[in-house]
C-alpha cells in the first residue's frame, strides 16, 4: 500500500495529513508513476492556504512536479513504456508515493538527469525557459531585473540568463542570499531587505532602467519592479510570495508606456509541442552544465509540511525536494 500527503482543507501546514492510497490503475492515455523524488514549490503553499483555487472538497493531495518510474500504462500510451524514468509538471497531485496521470504531460529522463533533480527542476526550471524565452525574449545584452535570486526558480534564472549574456540585476534578502545569488549567474545582486530597488537599478544602468523585470513576490516589490524599468519595457508578474498585487492600478503602466504580463506555466506546459522541447532544452543546459542544480533543502515526502514552512519562512535556498 502506498501512501500520499495530502490538505484536508484550507489551512496552515498543520491541515497537511498522511491518507493511505490503494492500488493504483492506469486509464487509457495515462501512465502510473511511482515516485523516487518530488519537489516542492510555492504554489504548493498558494493552494494549500486559498491563495490560489482549491480544486475539491477534502483531502487534496498536494505537489505539482515529480519524477520516478513508470509501472504500468493504460490503453493507447506509445510513448513511454513500464520501466522509463519520466519527469513531469502539473497542479496537484505529487505528494504521493505513486500516482496516475494523462501520458501526454510526461517526459522521459535523459541518462544525465537523476529522478532528483528531475523532481526539482520540471516546474522550476521549465517556469525559467517560458519566462526567458517566452513572456519575454531575452537577448544578450539586455539588462533584466530578477527578484528572489536566491529561490529555486532564481538561482536557475540567474545561470540561464548569464549564458544568454544578458546582465542580470538580482534580489535577495539578506548578505548570505545576496552571495548565493551573486555566484550563480546574476551580475549585481541588490539586498530588498536594505536597499531601495529603484534607485539601485538606476545605478547600475546609469540611469535606463531594465528591459524587463521579473517579479514573483508581488505585494512588497511590485511598485518597485516597475520604477525599475526603462521605458517601453516588460514587466512580468509571475508569483506573489509576499501577497497580492493590490496596490496595482493600470495607470501605473502610464509611467512609462510600459507592458505587463502575467503568465502561467500550466499554459505552456499541459502543450505537448511545448513541453517536448523545452524539457529538452532544460535537461541540455543541465548536461552541459550551464545551468547547474542546487537541491539544498531534502524532506522524506512525510515531512511535508515542514518543508512548506521552511519554504513559507524564508528559510530556503535554491531547490527544496521530497524523497521517497
Ligand atoms: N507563474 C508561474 O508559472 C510560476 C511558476 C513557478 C514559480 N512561480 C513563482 O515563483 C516564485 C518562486 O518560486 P519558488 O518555488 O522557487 O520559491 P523560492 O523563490 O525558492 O521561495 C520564495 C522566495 O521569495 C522570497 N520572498 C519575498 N517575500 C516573501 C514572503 N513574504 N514570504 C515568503 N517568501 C518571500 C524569499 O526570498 P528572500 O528571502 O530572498 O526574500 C523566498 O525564499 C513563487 O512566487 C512562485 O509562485 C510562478
């Protein structure tokens, strides 16, 4: 019997409970996986605490990436078979030892690309990819503003964005964060904590501001992120670890003729001509070690809520993960 970790309703991580799962069959165009690593991420938390919407009644088993073995495959299934290592990301679902899921969102794992780091990086590092290549297309020598550097999705942001040869202006709380940040990719690194954004970005750009400015804290850093930016440039708002972005109004875009977006991997993931490519894309990166992978915090999948909390205070680098 195997078990999953699951939200008996909204709540703090304290609603997070251990519920026994029974056999699991594939349908047809779904493959079973059972999971040897799964990671952890800040929608996680978003769902969990109503931030984001909660999808059913009781016991929602949270996770949004994971990795393992396929175990067995339903009617139609051609592309991976029982024995493949796959990867994959999609809303819920991977706080579980085993699971089932729709073949078409799932990848197979290259040799180079342990089910660990799989786990960590198929909703992180594919969010770095749309977001690089897609909300905005970064081209070297652009000068692109990163908030949470230090984060699971910044310190892949910040190596992708330094072998595209961008200069790449970081966020980080805290002296230790800021040095993470600063090693992995990103030019300058700004302390928010102390520092007044802005004015810094100015600095550094003598005065232009950034191309484009990616902002996944939202409440406290989001008047920020757009005084950062030159004019005509791109915001995109992708998270909102710190809340809501309320203070917003469309005419602080006025300021400076400036574009907004606010995407979503979910829409570019759940596309098979998508995901096919950039999952390879992703997984080359990592081969070739221009991108490497920090998994600094480990969980067994039944501490579940306690890596949320660490995730949720702060206390967290680079890629957090649970092990099976
Ligand atoms: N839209 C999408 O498609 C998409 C996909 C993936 C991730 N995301 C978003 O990207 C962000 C990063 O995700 P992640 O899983 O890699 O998390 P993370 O960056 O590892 O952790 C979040 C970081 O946000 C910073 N932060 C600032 N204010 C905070 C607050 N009040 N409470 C908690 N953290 C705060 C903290 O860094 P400091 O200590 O340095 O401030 C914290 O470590 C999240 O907002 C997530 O929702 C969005």
């Amino acid at each position: 019997m195997g078990y999953a970790m699951a939200a008996r309703t909204q709540g703090g991580p304290e609603v997070i409970q251990r519920i026994e799962i029974g056999e699991i069959t594939p349908a047809a165009g779904e493959v079973v996986i059972e999971h040897q690593a799964i990671g952890i991420n800040f929608i996680d938390i978003y769902i969990r605490t109503g931030a984001y919407p909660w999808p059913v009644d009781e016991n929602l088993i949270l996770g949004s990436e994971g990795a393992g073995i396929v175990t067995a495959v339903g009617e139609g299934v051609s592309h991976v078979a029982v024995g493949d290592r796959v990867g994959y990301t999609l809303p819920n679902g991977a706080y579980a030892t085993s699971r089932a899921i729709n073949a078409d969102l799932v990848v197979k794992l290259p040799d180079g690309i342990s089910s660990e780091v799989a786990a960590a990086i198929m909703l992180k590092g594919l969010t770095v990819a749309y977001l690089l290549n897609d909300s905005y297309a970064v081209k070297p020598g652009d000068t692109v503003l990163f908030h949470a550097a230090a984060g699971g999705v910044g310190l892949l942001a910040g190596q992708w964005l330094k072998s595209i040869g961008a200069t790449a202006i970081g966020t980080a709380g805290g002296a230790e964060k800021c040095a993470l940040a600063a090693a992995h990719g990103f030019d300058h690194v700004i302390d928010y904590r102390s520092e007044d954004v802005p004015a810094r970005v100015m600095e550094i750009t003598g005065g232009a501001g950034a191309d484009v400015a990616y902002d996944s804290v939202g409440k406290d850093t989001f008047a920020g992120t757009l005084a950062s930016l030159r004019r005509h440039g791109t915001a995109v708002a992708f998270g909102q670890s710190s809340g809501p972005y309320s203070d917003f109004k469309i005419a602080d875009l006025g300021k400076g003729s400036l574009h907004l977006t606010r995407p979503t991997l979910f829409h570019f993931s759940t596309v098979r001509s998508w995901l096919e490519p950039a999952s390879a894309a992703l997984f080359g990166h990592v081969m070739d070690g221009t991108v490497k992978v920090n998994i600094n915090q480990r969980f067994p999948l039944e501490q579940a809520a306690a890596a949320h909390e660490a995730l949720a205070a702060r206390q967290t680098t680079g890629c957090t993960i649970l092990t099976v």
